[in-house]
C-alpha cells in the first residue's frame, strides 16, 4: 500500500525543492496510518481496494487528520459502486475507476467520478490496444451481447516465463485471452460483465455472479457482497451470496430475499445467504476477494432460503 504526490509536495513537506515528488509505502494497509501519512507529507491520491476503501471511509477517526492535500484515488468501483460516492462526498476527490490486469500492463479501460457521483460501469477503453470480444470460436460478437475479451498491443505482455502451454492458451489465436467477459456498447465504450470462470450454471440457466452482486449492493444494508456457484445435486450449481452489512445497518435473510424477488429474476436469486464480518473475508494482499477461499466454506441449513 503506498500514497504518492505529484503536485510539488516535496516542498511542502519540507524537502526544499517544489519539483520532488513525495511517496509513502506502507507494509500494510492501515486507515489511520494512511491519515498520518496524508497529513504530514500532503500526499494527493492512492490505490484504494474494497476492504481498505471502507475501512477508510467509515473509520472513526478520520476527521481528526488534515487530508486537505488528498485529491484522487484509483481503484475498482463495480461492486462498490454506492459506497464510492460516499467516499468521494466525504474526502471531496474524485475516484479513476480501473479495470485492468498485470498482463496488459494493468489498465484496459477506466472512468471517473467525481465527489459524490455514482460510478458508471462503463468504462473508455485504454489507448495503445485493440480490443475485441468474442465467443468460444473467436467470432466477434454483436453490440450488447457479452463476450470473453482478447486484446493486443504494445502494452499486452509477450508471454509467461519458462509456461510455453500456459501461452498457447492465453495467446490462442494470436490475441490475448483475458478471461473477462464485457459487453461492447453503442458508444463504444466498454461494460464489465464477469470472469469467465466465474459464470453459474443452475437447472441450464447461465448466472453472472456480477449483476448478482450489483443487485445485491444496492440494498440499503449491504456493504459488500460476494456470489459463488456451490455445487449441487439437483440443480448442478446453486447460488450462494456472502454479505457484510454497513455499519450500524441491520437486515436478515428474508429481508435479502425480498430484495432479490424484486429486482432479480427467480433463478438469479441466492438460494443460500451467510452474513460475515468484514474481517473475514479472505483476501489477497492486494485487498481481492479470494473467490476459491470462500467456495470451501461449509454450507449449513441455516444459510438456507
């Protein structure tokens, strides 16, 4: 976790020179030690993931710190869309949405908003690379439809190292195969579906786990959700969603339910509902879910719906 500037902040913190650039790498990501940070060196924007975005949101002692200097933070807004514009109101910066991987040297397509706009899941695609999406035979698909998205450019990566079978399935047929499901809208603009990989099946019905979680998230109580495919003997894939509620927010599974019911078609609802703190959610160090962590987790009769 690391806090940069590049608005003369070496001046200001003394440094002497209005040309210096002033950074402040953290060995974790620690609200209160990022406000430190902030005040003392007038550092100006960051990486904020979901997990450390909330946390700095709503932590208690945030306003005690003079975070006047902090102007932007850079991170992934699609499941967190509500919780961004309150972030954004709150700090008065403006958040650059990111969709990307370290195979095409992060960035694909991004967006912004501003202090208390609600981010747009379309995204303007990166410069430097074409982009298609396609299907299984790699025919491209219509607009609006989604389609695994393949790239290409001086910014794609020429290859894993000492993987020559991990590259003839990433570069098949010459393009590099994301993983990623988007959607190519009229504007041309890009839209976030899914991980490939990601993708439910139950009773021969195609889920995205995304429009689950988007739903799911714009329920009043819900911080963060998470749906998975659980296997199961009827259905071949039922789905689960795992939920941290906001602070001092209450709401149980009928409440979910309803929710569901009114904006999800039937076979899109979570069948099984586990609510989780915050804090144990498994995630990677770089704050990501980590989807296959809560796939092991057992199914009881209580999560049932």
């Amino acid at each position: 976790m690391g806090w940069g500037n590049t608005d003369g902040a070496g001046e200001r913190a003394g440094v002497g020179r209005s040309d210096l650039a002033s950074a402040a790498p953290l060995s974790k990501a620690d609200s209160e030690a990022m406000f430190r940070a902030i005040e003392r060196h007038r550092l100006s924007w960051t990486l904020l993931l979901p997990g450390v975005l909330t946390d700095f949101l709503n932590h208690p002692r945030r306003g005690n710190y003079d975070l006047s200097s902090f102007r932007f933070a850079i991170g992934y807004a699609n499941m967190m869309p509500d919780i961004i514009a309150q972030l954004t109101a709150a700090c008065n910066i403006d958040f650059y949405d990111a969709f990307g991987q370290s195979e095409v040297s992060y960035l694909l397509a991004h967006g912004v908003s501003h202090p208390g706009e609600r981010p747009s899941l379309r995204k303007q695609p990166a410069p430097l690379l074409d982009v298609r999406i396609v299907d299984d035979a790699m025919n491209e698909m219509p607009v609006g439809q989604p389609g695994e998205c393949v790239v290409r450019g001086p910014s794609a990566m020429s290859g894993y190292l000492a993987d020559p079978k991990a590259n003839d399935d990433v570069f098949a047929g010459g393009w590099l195969h994301t993983g990623d499901l988007l959607r190519r809208e009229p504007d041309g603009m890009l839209t976030y579906v899914d991980r490939k990989k990601y993708l439910i099946k139950t009773g021969g019905e195609n889920v995205y786990p995304a429009e689950v979680e988007q739903v799911l998230a714009r329920h009043p109580a819900v911080q963060e959700a998470c749906v998975l495919g659980i296997p199961d003997s009827y259905w071949g894939e039922t789905i689960k969603a795992v939920l941290v509620l906001r602070q001092n927010q209450q709401a149980n599974a009928t409440d979910i339910v309803a929710w569901c019911r009114e904006h999800l078609a039937s076979y899109k609802r979570p069948r099984l509902i586990e609510f989780v703190a915050p804090e144990q959610l498994p995630r990677s160090t770089t704050g990501k879910l980590q989807r296959h962590e809560l796939a092991k987790w057992p199914v009881t009769d209580d999560q049932k719906v």
